[in-house]
C-alpha cells in the first residue's frame, strides 16, 4: 500500500498541498510525482489547479483599485460549505469517494471561487483567464464571459437569487445599475429563466440573468451601466472558443449588453431582440 492510501484525508491533502508549494523532499515529491502520473485525470486537474492559482498570485501582486467585493464573504460560505460536502458525501453507487476525487475536489472547488473572487474584485483576473478566446473583445464583453465561464457551469449555485426569489430582488439590482430593469421572458425562445447574480467588475456593477434550454445548455443575459464616454454599438456576434458557443453584445446610450451561449444554433439575433425589446427605456 503506498503513502498516500495510507495517510487519512487531512494528512494527504497537507501532503498534496506541500508538494503544489515545492516544501517536500526529494524522495517524497518523487512519490507524489509517480502516483499522480498513474492518474492522467488527476494529474490534468491538479496542472490546471495550479496553473489558476499561479494567476491569482500574479494578479495579486497588482495594485488593488477596483470596487469592493459584492460576493466574497457569501463565496466563502460556499466554498466551506462545498468542502465539507466533498470530505461527507458518498459517491452515486454508495461506495466511499477514491481519495484522489476527495483530495482534488476541493482544488476544483477552490479554483472556481479564487476565480470568482477575483473577477468579482475588478475583473483583472476574469480578464487573465478568458484571455485566450475573447482578449479582442470590449471589456464588458469579457467580463460577461468571465461570468458565464464561472457561473453558469456550477451546479450548486449558479445564480445569486434563483427564478422565485428574482423579482423581490430586481428593485435592489436596478437600484445598483441605476436603471429600471425587468427580467427578459425568453421561454417563447425554448429557454427557461433560472435565477440572476449581481457582480461587481472594475467599470462597475454587472447584472447577470441566466437561463437554460431544454438541452440542459446555458446561455446568460449581462447588463452594465453605458459609460458615458463610449459609443453606442449596433448588435454583433462573435465566437467565445472557452464555452465552446457565441456571444452577441451591443449598446445603447444607458447599458450594455452581452449575451452568451454555450451552442452555436442559438437563435442568438431573436434572444437580442427580445431582451432589446424588455429592456427599451
């Protein structure tokens, strides 16, 4: 039995942890090593891990000027809660988690709200891991994706407020937009509302309304307040390679708008119109 089977979940996951800060021995990073390399998935994960939490240290290092936080006390929550879920809960068949799902689990968790933590912040590190699919993009169209990307994937709390809950809380997110709002009815379109988020970004706060299609696909609706230094742009589209889908945006002279989706067939143009046409002031 090697070192690891034997250790209980807290030993190991302290063990795990010293080899990702490089503070083992030469013998017992050599051990981890050839147990994570017998595990391709396991391995992958803890990569991808540590390549977010080497953003997150990069992007800590600037200076801090974005907004305060709207969501880290309630992220915290969530990723303690989440943790003691991983360490309590037995798979689907009944059979104890492998240690290795247990162990990684928390990093998975982890890296998702590090990374909502810090978009929600100011949106620099949104921008940092989105970069590769959407750097061209205007920047509230980045952080729209950023959004999507971090949010609409979670199966334990994708929106803030779900669907019941949205309309008492539409009075506190206009008031934070400054504008009026009202939730697009898109269910004509095949996509049923799930619930909203609000966010704060470096421009500013953010709306987020979700919504998912029959499918089982996601596709979010972003709101912003318009600069008032910035045009106003006709409706466009553009590929979004990181959720393998499409995003439309546009603006007007009080907000700006992204949506996205997770499929390509999304009648994208309709969805705009429609939200265009809930949303006309």
């Amino acid at each position: 039995m090697d070192r690891t089977h034997s250790m209980d979940i807290d030993e190991a996951d302290l063990v795990l942890n010293a080899y990702l800060d490089g503070e083992l021995g030469p013998e017992e990073a050599a051990e981890m090593e050839m147990r994570l390399l017998a595990e391709p998935e396991a391995l992958a994960e803890f990569e991808a891990y540590r390549s977010h939490r080497d953003l997150l240290r990069e992007a800590a290092r600037l200076p801090a000027t974005e907004p305060a936080n709207l969501q880290t006390e309630a992220l915290t929550r969530e990723l303690s809660q989440r943790l003691r879920r991983v360490l309590r809960e037995p798979t689907a068949t009944g059979a104890a988690t492998p240690i290795w799902d247990q162990l990684l689990a928390p990093m998975r968790a982890a890296a998702v709200v590090l990374l909502v933590v810090g978009s929600a912040a100011g949106g620099w590190i949104g921008h940092v891991y989105v970069a590769g699919g959407v750097g061209e993009l205007p920047g509230y169209v980045q952080e729209a994706v950023g959004a999507h990307q971090v949010f609409a994937v979670d199966a334990i709390r994708p929106v803030e407020f779900p669907a019941p809950a949205s309309e008492e809380a539409l009075a506190w997110v206009s008031a934070k937009l400054g504008q009026n709002l009202v939730i697009p009815n898109l269910e004509p379109l095949g996509v049923e509302f799930v619930g909203t988020r609000l966010l704060g970004t470096k421009e500013g706060p953010l709306a987020q309304f979700l919504y998912e299609d029959r499918a089982g696909q996601r596709l979010s609706v972003t709101i912003a307040p318009h600069p008032a230094d910035q045009p106003v742009e006709e409706f466009q589209t553009a590929g979004v390679a990181l959720v393998d889908g499409v995003v439309g945006y546009w603006r007007d002279l009080k907000l700006d708008y992204a949506v996205v989706a997770e499929a390509r067939d999304v009648p994208l143009e309709a969805i705009a119109t429609e939200v265009r046409r809930s949303l006309s002031f």
